[in-house]
C-alpha cells in the first residue's frame, strides 16, 4: 500500500468506506498514486468499478462528499446582499446518475429505506446563509425552476405566461428557495431613517425594516350597515374591473422596486359589496399577494364561492361591545349575525378577526366580550376612536380611565389567548414591566405610510384610513412616486414629539388621534400618551 494519508482520505470520504468496508477501502487506497488529492478519488472508483465489484454509484456518492467536505470545511463569511435576487454563493448543483443517494450523506438514509436508483437526478449542496447549516438533497422541480428564473434572469410575469401559471406561484417558488437558502435576496426597502432608531439601539434592530407591505384597499364605499362611528359616508365612485386590475400591476411593480412581499387587504364599505369583487380577489392571489378582508358577515354559500380557490390570510369583521350596544352601533341582529359567522369562519378553516372601535361608552365591555369571543374567534383587539366622519358625535374614553383600561387589557392579554397587542401605548406598560416590546399597531408602530398605505375606492391614496391623511392618487402618480413623496414622508417619520422618545421605533402614538383633537399630526404628540420620557 502506498503511502497515502488514509486519515484524509476517511475523514472527506467517511460514508464511501462505511459502504465499501474496511478491506475493499484499503484496496482503493492501495490504488491511488503516493501524492494523489481527495478530489481525485471519484474518477478512480470508476477505473475500480469491475476488478473492485464497487456499486455502481459509489463514484457519484463520492464526488457529493468531496463537494459537502468542501462546504463543510471552507471559512465561512457572511453573505453579501446581493442588488437583485441571486444564487447562494454557496451552493452546488451536482448532476448524478443516481437517485437517493443524497439521502446517505444527509443521514436520511436506512436499510429499510429508499435504496440508491439508476436515474438521472441533480443534487444541491449549501450552506444556510443565515443558520450556517449544511444542507443536501436532491434538487426538485421548484428548485429547479427557481435556479432557472434566477440565472436567466427571467421575468416571473413572462415565466407564468410561459409555463401556463400564475405569478403567484412563480413567486412563491422563489420566496421558498430564499427561506431554504438556495437563493439570496436583497433586503428590504422598507425601512426607518436612522435618526428615530438612533433613540433606542437596544430595541431598533427588530423593527428597522418591513418584509411585507400592506394595500388595504378600500375597493368600495357601499355597505349594508350604517355604523355610527362611520369615518366615511363619502360619495366615491368605485373604479372598473380593468383599471383596478391596472393598480395590481403597479403595486406589483412597487414591491419588486422595494423588495418586499405584497398583501392585499380588502376593504370598504363592504368589498363584497364590490361588483367585481370576485374576480379582483383571486386576480390579486395569482399575482402573487397574499389577501386579507375586512368585512361584514356574509353568507356561507358566499364564502364557499369566494374561498373555494383560495382562503384569506385572515377574515375581519367588527364588534363593539356587548349584543345591547353593539346592535346599538350597527343595526339590530348584527351581534348574533357575527356569532354565526364566526362559527363558519372556524368551520371553514379561516383565521377570524374581531375589531372594536373604543369610545367611552363600551369602554368596560372590551374585556368582557373578550371573554365571550374566546373560544370564538383567533383574535379580537381595539382601534381607539377617531373623531372623523360619523364618529364627531361619539366621545373618546377619559385620559385616566383610558390609562386604567390600558392596563387592564394588557394584564389581561397574558390570560386570553385571543386579545391581541395593538395599540402602540401598550409599549409604555411593557417598558414599566421591563418585558419584552411588541410592534405596535403595523407591526413597526405607527405604520403611516411607511409599511402601510390606505387606497380608496376613486384612486386617492392616504397614509392611513382613520383621518384624512391623502398622499397621492394612485391613478395619476404610482405608488412608488406616492410612497417616496416628500408628504408621505412627513407621516412616516411621525410626530416631531416623538422624535427624541426612545420608545420610537415601536410607537410614535397614533396620528389620528391627534389629529381628532384637532392638534399638528406633524407636531404634537398623542394626547392620551403618559411616558414621563
């Protein structure tokens, strides 16, 4: 035997000489020149093949452990973020003759199991770029597919016209391999301006930037309820099928711009009260967006027809107190109306929401229907009531009684599973508690046109729904335009109170409160704040 590093060679090729035994490795070995390099080995199984009786594929299994050593072994530096999505630097595609035989290297692979298959197959080898973890398996048809777009530099529109699919599902291919780490995207380009993370480094990172970006489309001013805290009772006249379809492609186009995943949420009036609602529905789930709807009970035969294709992210509706004054607001029977559709919501598999608007009349019937929805609905929270609209006439909660509710609710979220975090003053207790922050009312406090836009039903475009708050017209100026405007900046960045407040990246109040109580939404800070900092 020559002299050949056998500890080298066994320590790249470990699961080769498990298969091949002791005594028919060291014969291989004994077949390798005196200097010869591991990378070497796979070409000489295959001169061994017939004198040796190796298995067929062994020189396959070989050169993947020869590339997962390789991976394994190499200094590990962080991935750039690329311009656009790419492929991971890390990763091998390895065309093999055989099938299953990535699962022996992966430890997948038993007696029992699948067996090693002569047919043409290709293996990925990579390394997470976030976990650092090594992973091997036979490429599928979706990785496959997602390579292809990327190293083309295909269109996903032009590859779903091509390939007979929706963009949706092109897109989907493409998000799947990012979250496996097949590929790398950019990151997103929704993010706050440094000076408000600069208040607060220790709470920053994890809201400095949003992965997804809500339309919530106000598609229709008509409703079959009359609500008295109604923001809207203005005449706007819906756009046509075509030209809403036109608004999917530029928000289409905007989330490309800023790398960023789109969501749709539905809402008017009632969309389903929207003409084309149907259609402009599952025309926002092929391209791609996920969909929500804010809406009012509806029937379960219309539910069947609208969730047949696809189910919403999530199906709202709203309550506001108790039956007695919850029909009070919204019509007779409307209370037990939403019971039962609850109900089908669950029946159904559909994630249901419950809003409440808080006003100083059901103020104390916030956590008791909280009670009542437990086992009802996945959700229940409050927006505070902004005096737009109808709802000049209804009174906000005292500032003291508000404060006690405030802390109520909070002490009583960590007991009903359902109560949900939304107001941003929370924050303020959770920092008293010296607990954990949560992010506010968009996920990154105040949302205002940062990852959140409202767009009615003639095109206008506003920072936010519940005051008048108009940035744009979509049907004049794109959403990208709109979004970078110096005016939508202006509601993004909040409050000039709340500049300094190191509680900023997860509050800034709420702008239309201020804005009810006739103050500079650019200004003044939230009149029902209560943090001494």
């Amino acid at each position: 035997m020559t002299c050949i590093s056998s500890e080298r060679f066994q320590s790249v090729f470990s699961t080769c000489r498990r298969i091949l035994g002791k005594k028919t490795w060291d014969r291989v070995l004994a077949a390798l020149d005196h200097d010869a390099e591991p990378q070497t080995l796979p070409d000489v199984l295959v001169s061994l093949k017939t004198e040796h009786h190796l298995p067929d594929y062994i020189d396959d299994l070989a050169r993947l452990e020869w590339i997962y050593h390789q991976i394994k072994t190499e200094n590990v530096y962080p991935v750039e973020s690329p311009e656009k999505t790419a492929i991971n630097p890390t990763l091998s595609l390895v065309p093999v003759s055989w099938k299953n035989i990535a699962a022996m290297l992966a430890g997948l692979s038993k007696a029992d199991g699948p067996q090693p298959e002569a047919s043409p197959a290709h293996v990925i080898v990579w390394r997470h770029p976030e976990t650092n973890e090594i992973h091997i398996r036979e490429a599928l048809d979706i990785d496959l597919l997602a390579l292809k777009i990327v190293v083309e530099e295909i269109d996903p529109q032009e590859a779903a016209k091509t390939g007979g699919t929706t963009v949706g599902a092109i897109q989907n291919a493409l998000k799947r391999a990012v979250s496996q780490g097949i590929l790398v995207s950019p990151p997103s380009r929704i993010r706050r301006d440094a000076p408000a993370l600069l208040q607060s480094p220790k709470i920053c990172k994890a809201f400095e930037s949003a992965d997804i970006f809500t339309l919530q489309w106000h598609v229709t001013q008509a409703c079959d309820l009359h609500c008295r805290h109604c923001y809207d009772r203005s005449d706007r006249e819906p756009m046509a099928y075509e030209t809403a379809l036109s608004i999917l492609d530029d928000f289409y186009a905007f989330c490309c711009r800023m790398n960023v995943r789109g969501q749709v949420t539905f809402t008017g009036g009632n969309p389903l009260l929207y003409p084309d609602f149907l259609k402009l529905y599952h025309a926002a789930s092929d391209k791609g967006f996920g969909v929500a709807i804010l809406g009012n009970p509806t029937s379960e035969a219309q539910m069947e027809r609208l969730f047949e294709k696809t189910k919403p992210l999530f199906f709202q509706i709203s309550l506001e107190g108790l039956e007695k004054h919850n029909d009070y607001m919204r019509g007779d029977g409307h209370f037990q109306r939403s019971l039962l559709f609850l109900e089908q919501l669950r029946k159904m598999g559909i994630y249901s929401m419950v809003m409440l608007t808080l006003t100083r009349e059901n103020l104390n019937q916030v956590l008791p229907l909280g009670e009542l929805l437990r086992d009802r609905a996945d959700y229940f929270t409050f927006n505070r009531l902004s005096t737009v609209g109808e709802g000049k006439r209804l009174l906000m909660p005292q500032k003291e009684k508000w404060i006690a509710f405030l802390r109520d609710y909070e002490e009583a979220a960590g007991k009903n599973p359902i109560l949900g975090l939304k107001d941003n003053l929370i924050n303020i207790i959770r920092r008293e508690k010296e607990i954990e922050f949560f992010g506010g009312c968009t996920g990154y406090g105040c949302g205002a046109a940062f990852n959140f836009v409202s767009l009615l039903p003639d095109g206008e475009v506003h920072a936010c729904r519940k005051f008048p708050s108009p940035i744009g017209n979509i049907r004049q100026t794109s959403l990208l335009d709109i979004y970078h405007s110096d005016l939508a900046g202006k509601y993004r960045n909040g409050s000039e109170a709340c500049q300094r407040c190191n509680l900023n990246p997860v509050c800034r109040g709420c702008l239309a409160i201020i804005h009810s109580h006739g103050l500079n939404v650019f200004k003044d800070k939230d009149p029902f704040c209560f943090f001494p900092g």
